[in-house]
C-alpha cells in the first residue's frame, strides 16, 4: 500500500510536489491557508483539500511535505510528527539551530521519520558523480567548490545563503562523509536588510577545501559544483542538458625539474540517466 502523502503549502514548490506525488501515486491531499487555492489544486489532481488545522490528526494522512516559507518549518513539523505523521519539509530547515534541534528532537521522540529536501543529493548527475568519487575514478579529492547564481528570487524571510546554499552544503557533505573543522563565511545586503550573496569557505579534517558562492544578483543562472581530485577533475552543471550535465576532466599536473607542469584534455561526458530525483 503506498503512503497518503499530503502537500502543506500549494505555491511554487508546492505545486511541483504535488505533480510528483501524483505521478508516483501517492498524493492524497493538499492544503493551504488560501482554501480556494487548495481547492482549485484538489479539483485538477482529484485528491482531498483539507484544512492545514486538521492535517495533523487526521487518520488518512501518514506523512506531509510542507513547502512553506521557513520561519513556520520548526512549529509545523513539531505539530506534524507528535500527531504521528512522517515530515518531510523544503530547505533550510529552519532559520535558527533552536529550531532545527526542536523539530529533530521531536520526530526522535515520536519515532517519526523527519527529512529535508536536498533533492540535488539524489540528482542523478550527482549520484553518479558520487560513485566516481567512491570509485576513486578521481584519486584523491582535495578541493570542492560550487558556484549557485542567478538574478532573484527575492524573499524577506532568509538571505542568499540560507535561500541557495543548502543544496551545495548537502552534496559537499555527501562527498566529504565528515563535518568540517573550520567554517568561514561573509555577505552583503546591496538591496535591504538581507545578504543578497555570500561566499563561505570550509576546511576539513583531512585537510580537504571547499569554497561555496551563492548569490541573487548575477546575470545569468549558475549552478555547477566541481571537485578537484589527485587523477582528474569532475563538473556537474545543472544548466546543461542532460547529455552534458556531468563532465570528467582527465588534466594531469606534476613537477619536473623543480617547475610545476600540465597538460589538460578535451571533457568526457558521463551519461547519466535522465529523471527527478528520488522518483
């Protein structure tokens, strides 16, 4: 029997989680503080609409994916996993530590299964990217750095780091398998009160360095993640098409004489199978 998933928040995100649970078969209702909203949701993809005050006790509801802006995750979650549902809620997962500690606490307590969604960790391309990793196709990793850009959104609940860099943090931590040793961060707020980019750079036990930009204010959109290894280098870029999304660079630097030397190669792309992630 699959889950009776139910979707708290029908805006954006919400609206993709709702397509793919119906996809997969198990979005039983949807809910929103604008009821005409969820009801218009409802209507297309023939499931319930259900008030967002009674999703927490209702016996027809085993787990909820709430895709709200993030100052309410804490305070939903803790309500959602002690009226024993599952949870799963969009990035970040919460504005402060406090809250983040309060909601895993709670599902622990409850013996509820809490999640976020860093959905880039179970992108293909990464996946695969990973495995090379693990393979040790690339030798040893030394050096991570991810470039997430783009012009907006804009919100005035979080900043460029805690809007964009969630999903460069959860795929750096995937490869590293640890926690960094030293963490170094900055921003600027250019438009109002919030940091509108931000750049943080992190230093690893094993003495590996990662290096995260994230902004709201760039021409174009960017979103590549490159790790730098002993036998070559790899780029996952999300802008490109499928095809291309995962590329191998075989580059070669030693010392000769005393003088550092290189050749570098043409990339060899990796097929990757195309879908969504975790579907």
């Amino acid at each position: 029997m699959k889950p009776r998933i139910a979707v708290l928040g029908c805006g954006y995100w919400g609206s993709n989680h709702i397509r793919t649970l119906k996809a997969l078969g198990a979005l039983h209702a949807v809910s929103d503080l604008n009821r005409a909203r969820a009801e218009g949701f409802a209507s297309e993809q023939d499931c319930l609409a259900i008030e967002p005050e009674q999703l927490f006790t209702r016996d027809d509801v085993d787990a909820i994916i709430m895709a709200l802006p993030p100052q309410f995750h804490a305070d939903m979650a803790v309500r959602a996993v002690e009226g024993g549902k599952d949870v799963l809620v969009e990035k970040p997962i919460a504005l402060t530590v406090a809250d983040a500690e309060r909601s895993v606490k709670a599902a622990k307590d409850n013996g509820r299964v809490f999640m976020v969604g860093h959905v880039l960790r179970f992108h293909p391309a990464f996946e695969t990217l990973k495995g090379l990793i693990d393979n040790g196709e690339l030798g040893e990793v030394r050096y991570i750095h991810s470039h997430r850009l783009g012009l907006g959104k804009f919100h005035t609940e979080n900043d460029a780091l805690w809007d964009l860099a969630p999903h460069d943090l959860s795929m750096i931590l995937a490869i590293t398998g640890t926690e960094p040793i030293e963490v170094r961060g900055e921003g600027a707020a250019l438009l109002d009160n919030l940091s509108d980019f931000a750049h943080l750079h992190m230093r690893f036990p094993n003495g590996l360095r990662s290096h995260l930009f994230a902004s709201r204010l760039n021409p174009y959109r960017e979103r590549r993640l490159t790790v730098v290894g002993t036998k070559a280098m790899a780029v996952f870029d999300d802008v490109e098409p499928w095809e291309r999304k995962l590329a191998v660079y075989r580059h070669a630097v030693w010392q000769d004489s005393g003088q550092w030397a290189f050749t570098t190669n043409e990339p060899s792309y990796v097929a990757v199978g195309e879908g969504m992630p975790l579907t």
